[in-house]
C-alpha cells in the first residue's frame, strides 16, 4: 500500500495533516507528493486558519525509506522538496505552521517539523538527524536550520555523531518549542498555532534566525575543529567533511545558497560506494534475526527472569554486567569467597565505567545492584531461566560444570557456552539434556561489544535459538546465528588475520608497517595490537586448534613463542609487540628487530625482497585476502545462515570498517576473479594457506557476485 497523508478539518479552522505510511510513517515519494498536494490545499482553502503537521498512530516520521539511498535513481528537479516546497511553500506560508511530535522525528521527517513555525513534542518522542549513518548528509535543510535552533555546538554533534534527543532535552535545547502530554498534543498544538495567528506567539522562521548562532570568526574555529575531528575519527570517509562544507556556506553566504548546495551534495553523495555500503549493512544488520527453520515457525521466545553466570574472571563478569544493564536478576557463582569478591568487585567496576561513559546514571546503580546475586553454591540455581557457564577454555572443566549444571537447574533452563573456541559437543558430552545446549560467544568486553554470536549444535532446541535472540534483543545486541564448529564463525574467518601478517613478518615486512596499512585502510587493530589486546596465550591456544582443524590452511610462525620466552605476553604485561604504560598508551617494541630475527631462523625463512617494497595496498591485500577466502568457506560450509550475516559479523565482532560493507561485500567490489587470482599467485610462492577455496574459485570462473 502506498504512503500518504490524511487530511482533516475542524471545526476551529485547524487542518491537521498527518502523515500515513505504517509502521513509522516513512516519507516517500508517494508521500511527499501527497503531502504538498494536501498542505497546498490546506493554504487554499478560505476555511482554515492554521496548520497542524503530526503523524498517524504515534509516530510523526521515521524519514526517509532507507532503500531510497545508495541508488542512482533521481529524486527529481534538483532542490524541489528542499527548496520549492519545504522552504517556499511551507515554510513561507501565510497561514501558521505547527509540527505535533510524537515517536519517532527522524531525518527527513525532523527537517520538514523544522520548516514550521513551531513545534510541539511529547517527552518521550526521539528527534534527530541520522543520515550520516548512511553515508549522506541531512537533504531537506536540517543543515541550516538546526544550527539556527540551538547553536553550532550542539547541532554538529547531533548531525555529525547522528546523535538522537528525546523531548526534554530538545525542548532544553530549543529545537522544540514546548512540550505537551501524549494525549493533549494534537490540541497543544492547534492552540499554539492560532496563538502565532492572534499574534499572542512569535510566528518564527527558523532559516532566517540568527540569535543562536556564535559569531562568525567564533563559528569558523569551531568548525576548524569539527574537520580536524572529523579526519581523525574517519580518515577515510568524504561526508563528514561535505556536511560541515554545507553548514559553512551557509554562514557565510546565507541559508538560500546553502540549501542549493547542501541539495547538490546529497544528490552526488546518494550515488556513492559509501552510501551503498552503509546501506547494505544496515539492512544485513536487521537480516541477522531471521532464521529460516527457526524464526519461521511460530515458536514464542520464552520469558527469562533469573540468569546465572559460572565464573566471575574478566569475561564472566563482563557478561554479568551486560545483563545486570539490561534488567535480568542475575547470580554469579564462584568457587570461594576470594574469586567471588574480586568478580563482583570487576562488576562495580564496569558498572562505574558506564557511568564515566556518560552511558549510565550514577543514581541507578544501586538498583542494578538489587539484582545481583554472588552465590558459592548451586542452590540458587533451581529457579534460574538460563545458565552461562564462563570459566577457563579447559574442555574438562567445562564439561565438569555442565553436568553440575545439568543436575541442577531447572528442565526448562538454557544451558549456555560462553567459550569462543571450544566444540559444544564436547562441552556436552558428559550431559543428557544437549538439546538445551547453545553457545553464547560474547566479545571482550561483553557489555560494550554489540555482537552476539549464537552457536548452535546440531541437537540445540529451535526454541532455545528463539529464546537467545530475545534475549540478544533485550541486551541490545545484534545476534548472529552460526553451526557449531572449531572457532565458530568470526574466530575461524579471521584467524588468518593475524598469521598472514606474522607470515609476512618472518619474511621481512615491517611489521609496524603491517598495521599502519590494516588501521588506515579502516580496520580498528592492526593485527598486532591484536594479538596484544587478546594476549599471547590465547592466541598459541586458538593457532593450536586451528592448526589440528585446518591443516596446511594456516601458517605457522615463531614469532609469538620466541616472544613468550623472554616474558612478552601482550598488553596484560604491558610487553608485546607494542610496550604500554600504565594509561595503556602504547609505543613499538624496540627489541622486535631481535625477536623477529630469531623466529626467522628458527624457522628457516628467509627474507624475500619482493615483499619489502609492498605497498600500504598490497599488504592490506596479502591480509584481508585470506580473510575473504576463510569468511567464503563459512558460506560454502554453511557455517552461517548468509553470507551477509558474515559482513555483520567481521564489521561487530572483529572491527572491520562499517563504511565498507563488511568483508564479503567490500571482495564483491573487487570481485571474486581478482581475489582468486592473487591468491593463486600466492599460493604458488608462500604455499597452501593462500590457496583459495571451491567456493571462490567457482564463482570467480563464472565471474559472479559473491554475496
């Protein structure tokens, strides 16, 4: 059905024109011609006064349907709905224009309540500007209008750092003009708008306001420091740069030129690699909870009130604070008093952290608390919904604690695995009830990092799935559903990470040149940073099993063991590849050279030439290449549902740079036949672990997408 808006009357002269386009009143091209025809007709008519703009059902507009962006179809004449009808049609009507906010205010949906002469919100509604998520800039003039409402300051972070506010704060800042309950909007609103015609309220042009707005030489610096801001934080991105480019002209030319260019900007900017790619993920973000076989036949997620966490260390306690912040009862149990002081103790901690974060109210932590539990027996665990176990990757102890859970939890209970790299079947071996048996791979730390990586077993109850997506949901992570195997998905896609680079290491590459190239190209660690934030132990243990798994695919270095002997062991030590103080500011190694040296002739590799004078591009390459290859076998082996919860996957979970799509798509804009053969070509000189997989080479034959 298509977009539209309705139009009524009343009786004091008001037309209330409200947006119609269920769910969240996405604006459209059906929806925007309809809403120029009614607001044109409205105007007309001799028997209307004023009018209201709001929203049907709660929810004034989400903005623009998100399929629109990243394609080359036209929006139509330049400037028309920016300028012809926003800003010369709406915005100088002769009649008062009040915008009633409700839910969501979003985008284009924000821009055109901006256009009116005021603006009524609820509290509770959400307003902002995120087009810049989605590798655009705002298009309906929220770039002059916003800085003309509440200053510079606060309209670059709302624009830049797509930074949403409710009502109150709004309200605070100005960009509203009063608040109003929920159920007395529509009528706040209407009074509001015959008070501007009456002359009892100021009737307010929001483009042509200047009092908020810091002087010019003021205005220049801050926006001096927006673009140094904005290079460092996203080197690599062009929009941020354009946006600011907009809100300057228009300070220094006038708001009429800007919105003219800030129309420009977003026509070139729509059509973009970036766009493209932000919108692919954003979608393959939403796709990640839709399980074919599992999703798709009516079970319910079952409600989850009590969780119990085994094991309190680093890990364990990070996940209990990630469901303490989401309102689950929660209860630690330890083996002894000392290991359960000091888990609680990593709660509070990260609890405070929240708080420094400006993410947490400092008052609310004592109500969080309230729901903590630290126990050093099972006897609490009779009434728990779900059981996470999270001690030490040993597969004995693992498989000790399951059959203890096992005995005594309740049928009903989930029976959960937090390690990253130990097989369920293992970990269950010793259990009856392996249809209760999941794995919850939560990433360090687990209340910061978005990512949930479900493993299921080939007996793991669908419910059970249901119910962890849920409960992904309630934590505000985004779930990815994968089969159980060695390293499950995002571990297995990118072991390679790290080997190719201590591959290239041995054979004579710089290896801080390595992670200068990885870290510029977008990804958040150069694989050494890596390897030291992880910690050298973990990282021998994942290469042991890999390599029992995986064979001739992964390649073998001495570096880390040679490393390990002289008490390197990452950044828990503070002496890794890089020495860190103790603000965790990190410098490189100025023994390397030595290590280095003597890995190379423990393992008999010498030093190829050809390999120094890569480029930052050909290491990036000879990095993420085999990436690519191992992230195509999940896909062939069915590791993952689809090859876009891959891209969601390695962009969540391992850091790599949203604004390229994630890291099959960002290969299919190689394509596959470039990817294969350089691989090939690196198979031949540096052996097996670059040759490409059947799936790779199959559609890199027939030349076809890889998604």
């Amino acid at each position: 059905m298509k977009g539209k808006t309705l139009l009524e009357i009343r009786a004091d002269g008001v037309a209330i024109i409200s947006i119609n386009n269920p769910p969240l009143n996405l604006l459209s091209a059906d929806v925007m011609l309809s809403l120029k025809e009614n607001s044109e007709h409205a105007l007309l008519r001799d028997d209307v006064k004023a009018i209201v703009i709001t929203g049907s059902n709660g929810k004034f507009s989400g903005g623009f349907d998100v399929t629109a962006f990243g394609t080359k179809g036209k929006l139509g004449k330049l400037g028309f709905w920016s300028i012809e009808f926003i800003t010369d049609i709406l915005e100088a009507a002769r009649k008062p224009l009040v915008a009633a906010i409700d839910g969501l205010a979003l985008g284009g949906g924000l821009e055109i309540a901006l256009a009116c002469h005021a603006r009524i919100s609820t509290s509770s509604a959400q307003l902002g500007l995120p087009e810049l998520r989605y590798g655009i800039i705002p298009g309906f003039g929220g770039t002059q209008r916003v800085p003309r409402l509440v200053g510079l300051h606060k309209a670059l972070e709302m624009i830049l750092m797509s930074k949403l506010v409710n009502g109150d704060n709004a309200h605070c800042l100005g960009l509203v003009d009063a608040l109003s309950l929920s159920g007395e909007l529509i009528n706040t609103a209407c009074y509001w708008a015959q008070d501007i015609l009456e002359h009892r309220r100021p009737w307010a042009v929001s483009l042509h306001r200047t009092d908020q707005l810091e002087p010019l030489a003021e205005a220049r610096m801050i926006l001096k420091h927006a673009r140094i801001n904005a290079k460092k934080q996203a080197p690599n991105l062009k929009h941020p740069l354009v946006c600011i480019d907009v809100i300057e002209e228009g300070l220094l030319h006038g708001p009429r030129a800007a919105l003219w260019k800030e129309s420009e900007a977003l026509l070139e900017l729509r059509q973009s690699d970036t766009c493209r790619s932000l919108v692919y993920f954003f979608f393959a973000q939403h796709r990640t909870s839709k399980v074919p076989g599992i999703t798709d036949i009516g079970l319910v997620p079952r409600k989850v009130n009590t969780v119990a966490v085994v094991g309190g260390g680093l890990m364990g306690s990070s996940i209990v604070t990630a469901l303490l912040l989401s309102d689950y009862a929660v209860i630690l149990k330890e083996v002894n008093e000392k290991a359960l002081l000091a888990g609680t103790e990593r709660v509070k901690e990260n609890l405070q952290d929240h708080v420094k974060r400006g993410k947490l109210a400092e008052a609310k932590i004592d109500r969080i608390l309230s729901l903590f539990k630290g126990v050093l027996h099972y006897e609490s665990f009779r009434e728990v919904d779900m059981a996470i176990e999270a001690v030490s990757e040993n597969t004995y102890i693992k498989q000790r604690v399951f059959a203890e859970l096992e005995g005594c939890c309740p049928p009903h209970c989930i029976l959960a695995c937090s390690s990253s790299l130990v097989n369920l079947n293992l970990v269950g071996e010793r259990t009856k009830s392996k249809n209760r048996i999941v794995g919850t791979h939560f990433f360090s730390q687990a209340h910061l990092m978005p990512l949930l990586e479900i493993v299921q077993t080939e007996k793991t109850s669908p419910q059970v799935i249901v119910d962890l997506l849920a409960i992904g949901k309630m934590m505000r992570k985004t779930p990815v559903v994968v089969r159980n195997y060695t390293g499950f998905a995002i571990n297995w896609m990118f072991f390679p990470y790290s080997q190719a680079a201590l591959m290239l290491v041995e054979h004579g590459v710089d290896l801080y040149q390595i992670d200068q190239a990885v870290t510029a190209f977008g990804m958040t660690m150069g694989p050494f940073r890596m390897i030291d934030f992880v910690g050298f132990e973990v990282v021998t243990e994942m290469n042991v099993q890999f390599s029992k798994n995986f064979g001739e695919r992964c390649c073998k270095s001495k570096l880390i063991s040679v490393m390990q002997e002289d008490d390197r062991a990452g950044k828990t030590t503070r002496k890794g590849f890089y020495m860190y103080d103790s603000e965790s500011q990190f410098t490189p190694n100025p023994d390397i050279r030595k290590f280095v040296n003597k890995a190379r002739s423990i393992s008999g590799v010498s030093v190829h030439y050809e390999l120094m004078k890569l480029s930052d591009e050909e290491i990036v390459e000879m990095i993420l290449f085999p990436v690519v290859n191992e992230a195509c076998c999940l896909v062939q082996d069915r590791i993952v549902v689809k090859a876009s919860d891959v891209d969601v996957a390695s962009v969540m979970g391992m850091g790599f740079p949203e604004y390229r799509g994630g890291i099959i798509f960002w290969a299919d804009t190689l394509g596959s036949k470039y990817i294969c053969s350089k691989l090939e070509k690196w198979s031949k000189t540096y052996g097996a672990f670059f040759n490409p997989c059947a799936y790779l080479a199959e559609k890199a034959s027939k030349s076809t997408s890889l998604l």
